[in-house]
C-alpha cells in the first residue's frame, strides 16, 4: 500500500495546482495560486518545501530553477482523506455520515436517482 503523507488544507491546494500541472517550479505554483488566495510567495514556497519533506512532492533540478511534481497520487490522497474523515467524525461508520447529509443537504431529483442507482449497483 502507498504511504500517504498527511497534507494540511492549504497543502492540498497548493498539491491541486501540481496534479493538475503533472510538474511545475515554485514560481508557476505561485502564479497559479495567485487568484485563489492571498498567500505571499515565500509562504506557498515554504509549503512546497513541507511537501517535499512529507514526500508528497519531488523535485529536479533544471538549470537555476527546480522542477517539482507529485510523488503520490490524488486518488490516493482522496482515499486517505475520506477514511481519516469518516473516522474523526462518524467513528468510522459510513451509514451516520449518509444519513446526516441525506437529511442536511438539498438533493435534486437527478442526485437522488444517481444515489439510487449505485446502492441498486452494490446490491448486486
């Protein structure tokens, strides 16, 4: 099984910007996180450098600047996350965490159909 680093929120951004971007220097990340937050460039810098010590990110160096890219995969963190969260909160049970946002969050009809259809799906 892969290890999964424990990332923090703003880490999580700061690791969206690199999944989508597969890799990208410190100043790319920085440029791409400058519409969605107010974070001054050596904070999202010292984030990067937190993720590459938890071995999230790695790195290369090219030229004068490095080049980072995911070590772990966002589908695995998704995974991770889920499980820490359900644990924390619902004490590991999944019927808890459905029933309450079953009952706290609006639905559409065409939610409500999809739900249907992948508990019909597990069912069988």
């Amino acid at each position: 099984m892969e290890r999964i680093p424990k990332i923090s929120e703003s880490e999580w951004q700061v690791m969206r910007v690199l999944w989508a971007k597969e890799q990208a220097t410190a100043n790319e990340v920085v440029d791409a996180l400058a519409d969605s937050t107010t974070w001054k460039p050596k904070t999202i810098k010292t984030m990067i450098n937190r993720l590459v010590k938890k071995l999230a990110l790695g790195f290369e160096k090219q030229g004068r600047a490095y080049l980072y890219y995911p070590l772990v995969d966002e589908a695995a963190c998704v995974r991770a996350e889920s499980r820490s969260f359900l644990r924390r909160v619902y004490g590991g049970s999944l019927t808890p965490m459905l029933v309450h946002f079953l009952e706290e969050e609006q639905l559409s009809p065409a939610e409500i159909e999809e739900l249907r259809r992948i508990l019909n799906e597990r069912r069988e």
